[in-house]
C-alpha cells in the first residue's frame, strides 16, 4: 500500500522501534492520525523530552530525571546492601518484584572481551568507592547468569573482598544463560531470596 | 525427541532484533558456521540457557536456503560448559581470546578433516585454559599453537629463505626465520630474537596441548616471544584482536593474580 509521504515517513521512523514491524507501524499511524491534536502534540513533547530530561544519578548510575535519584533518596532503603546490575532494565526487573529494599549500583554493561569491554569501562572504581567506608555489609552481584556475567561477578568480587564486606551472587531458579531483563518477577524474586556467599 | 547429532562449540553470541540471536558456532563437519536462533532473546523454551559462549552443544541446523543467507538453527542441548571459564575473569578472558582466534581465522565450509581437527584443538585448548596457571605466558602458548592449529604455523629452526641456519631473526612476513646469510638481503622488518625464545615456540609446537603449561618461558624471552607471536597474529589477521586489550588490561590490573 501506499501512503502520503508524511504517513511513510511516520512509518518509517515507527518501524525503527524494537518489536514494531510494518504492519504495527501503519496502524500507529492512522491512529494518530485519527487523534486529537492536543494528545499528538503531548506524545511529539514525550519523545523530545525524554533524551533532553533524563540523567544518570551521581550515586548508583540509573537513569533518572534528578540525581541523586528516588532510591538513592529515599529514607527508608537499606544503604547497607548494594545489588549490583548490568543495565538499567535490569534494575527496573529487580525493583519490579517489590522484594528487595536496599539500593542499586548499575556497571553499565558486563565484561566482554570480543566487544572490548574491559574493567576500565564499568563503573567498578565507583562501586568500590561506594564500598570503602565501610556503611555497606553486603554487595549482591545480580549480573546477568551469562558467562560474561558470571565472570563479572566473580571479578567484582576479586575487587571488592579486600574491603571485607559480604559478597552475595543470586541464585539461579534463572535459566542459565538468560537475561535479567526478560526473566518474569517470581523467577527474579526467588533467586534473590535464595542468593548465596560467593567464593 | 531424539538427541541433534551434530556438535558445536559457542564462539560468539551477537542479539538481534528484539527477539533472535545470531551465534558463532565451531562444528567438527563443517568448520565455522553462523546461525539465526529465532525466538532465543525472549523464549527460554527453545533454547534453555543453552546459547552461551564457550557452551559444547549438540544441534540441529536447517541449512541456509539460500546464498549469503543464514542457516537456522532448530534445536540445541547443553553437552558440556567450561565452568572454570565463568568463575575466574582471568580464565574467562583467555578462553575469549581462543574464541576470538577461531572466530577470525576458523575456515567456513572445511574440508571434514581439518574441521574435526579444528573442533579438537577448541576443547582442548578451553580445557587447558580452565585448569593451567592463566597467566601471560600461557596466553602466549595458546595464541601460537591456536595459529597452528589453524594452519599458520610459523617455521621456528630453519631458514624460510634457504632452509639453512642458524636463525638471525625473524621475518614476520614470510612467517619464519632466516639465517644471517639470508638476513643480509631482508630490507627491513626483521624481528632480532634469541635462539632460547625460538627453542622455546618450537618446543610448544611439539608438545600435546595437555602439557603445554609445562613449559618453561619467563623474563626477557616471555617479552620476545610475546611480540613475535602477536606480531605474526596481527600479519595474518590484518588488525588486533578485541580481547587483547582486555588481556593487557586484565594481566596487569587490580585483581591480577587474585585467584
Ligand atoms: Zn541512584
Ligand atoms: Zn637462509
């Protein structure tokens, strides 16, 4: 079929988006087409603003609209526990479960070295800052149970054991091989529940 | 449902699209082979944690339909792992340094022969990784036996030019040494390097993988060594390998030597 070249050019833009195929693309489309001018206008604002809004939190890398961010802020979490992420997706999958209430530190990645990923290149030396003076008893290395994210962990805890505090890798009811962000709550919730001392 | 037949070895998994996986696969029958793993971003039921990086599988591959297309893969179960690779960031990264070199270099579409052979060295080269002292001089071995194994074997005793010795130095691009008579006339690239760290390499090269971390290589012959195999590494790859830097980084940092 084809359209205006506005419509196609919407369509375009929309196929780009992740799980949106042609067919998704061209009934978003019509259907802000069809839409009042106000609301089309507030989703134009969203996208703009998302990338111009958001920032990393100064304490624990999340993305966030104001650093240091809600967690980091807020009273009433455990600053004694520290659950280590790959990526901010990851965090929102722990969080999601509502089981966990200390706070969060996000590395930006895992150790990788076919990408050239190195130590230099996650945020190790702010984990470890973080750790030094001693408020933190528990590190909970939640990296993805890949062999990257093993390997990670188990470099982070190299790292971190000098420090004293007690090094924790969740349990796996996860797949092996799988990836924090698509594992569903009950499955994340467990294997943080049943988290054990890592050697 | 009966077992895939066919085994693999994981060099490499790259996500793609929101829901696929593309993956590296080292075959005993044909070599290096990539393959679409439809569904494996999101569905953990097709392939149960199975599509992991150094991860011995048996599969079921549905050939690529047509040229320059991808081959599917169907089915995969979990034969072996190299645990050992995944609890020591060390181990890992030079069991991802192995992998790298099959990658770039293993041949797609081998001659059966030279894919078994290829598939052999590949388990045995991890295992070693898994239980040697991972150390520089170990990633030193295993870059040359694994350009070896790939059929770039550097000629370490007798000239390249003449076949005559005793060795003056080393020619990168010819892939061997050359004797004094012979280095007279070399223009320029010849890598000076003592008879110790060639009997060294040359000893390697005969040795069973197994018992290659018996050998002994330190000091100044583990620096010649090191620039000679990396050079010839990089000759033949045309550029550095990603898991170099890491190694360097990794080798020399904090947490070297910890475990
Ligand atoms: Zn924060
Ligand atoms: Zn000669």
């Amino acid at each position: 079929m084809r359209s205006a070249p506005p419509i196609e050019r919407l369509v375009a833009n929309l196929k780009r988006l992740p799980g949106i195929g042609e067919k998704s693309a061209t009934r978003l489309a019509f259907h802000l087409l069809g839409s009042a001018e106000n609301q089309v206008q507030e989703l134009a604002d969203a996208i703009a603003r998302v990338k111009k809004d958001i920032v990393l939190c100064e304490v624990c890398f999340d993305l966030t609209d104001r650093s240091p961010c809600e967690i980091c802020r807020a009273p009433d979490r455990d600053t004694a526990t520290i659950c280590v992420v790959e990526e901010p997706a990851d965090l929102a999958a722990v969080e999601g479960t509502g089981g966990f209430k200390g706070r969060y530190h996000v590395l930006g990645g895992a150790l990788s070295p076919i990408d050239g990923i190195g130590p230099e290149a996650l945020r190790i030396r702010e984990l470890e800052a973080r750790v030094a003076p001693g408020e933190v008893r528990e590190v909970i290395l939640a990296t993805n149970p890949n062999a990257e994210g093993d390997a990670t962990a188990h470099y982070l805890a190299d790292r971190l054991r000098p420090s004293g505090v007690r090094l924790t890798r969740i349990a796996y009811g996860m797949p092996l091989g799988g990836d924090l962000e698509y594992a569903d709550h009950v499955t994340i919730g467990r294997s943080l529940a049943n988290r054990s001392e890592l050697e | 449902m009966t077992a895939p037949a066919r085994e693999a070895l994981v060099l490499r998994v790259v996500d793609f699209g929101e829901s696929d996986r593309i993956v590296h696969l080292l075959t005993p029958h044909a070599g290096r082979l990539a393959a679409i793993a439809k569904g494996a971003r999101r569905s953990v039921r097709r392939f149960p944690g199975t599509l992991d990086v150094f991860h011995h599988l048996r599969v079921q591959i549905a050939e690529r339909r047509r040229p320059g297309g991808l081959a599917r893969l169907e089915q995969a179960r979990l034969v072996g792992w190299f645990p050992g690779l995944r609890s020591d960031a060390t181990r890992f990264a030079l069991g991802c340094f192995v992998l790298e070199l099959l990658d770039r270099l293993a041949p797609e579409n081998a001659h059966p022969q030279d894919a078994r052979r290829l598939f052999r060295f590949a388990r045995e080269a991890l295992a070693l990784v898994e239980r040697a002292p991972a150390d520089a001089r170990l990633r030193v071995l295993l870059e040359l036996v694994a350009l070896d194994a790939l059929g770039l074997r550097p000629e370490l005793d007798d000239c390249v030019r003449c076949g005559g010795g005793p060795p003056a130095g080393f020619l990168v691009a010819e892939g061997g040494v050359v004797c004094g008579t012979c280095a007279q006339r070399v223009a320029g690239g010849l890598l000076p390097v003592r008879p110790g760290t060639l009997r060294a390499l040359s000893g390697a090269l005969r040795l069973p993988l197994a018992r290659l971390d018996r050998l002994v290589l330190a000091g100044p012959l583990l620096a010649e060594a090191r620039e000679l195999v990396a050079r010839l590494a990089r000759f033949h790859i045309g550029l550095e390998l990603r898991s170099d830097g890491f190694l360097d980084e990794i080798l020399d940092g904090p947490a070297a030597g910890a475990a």
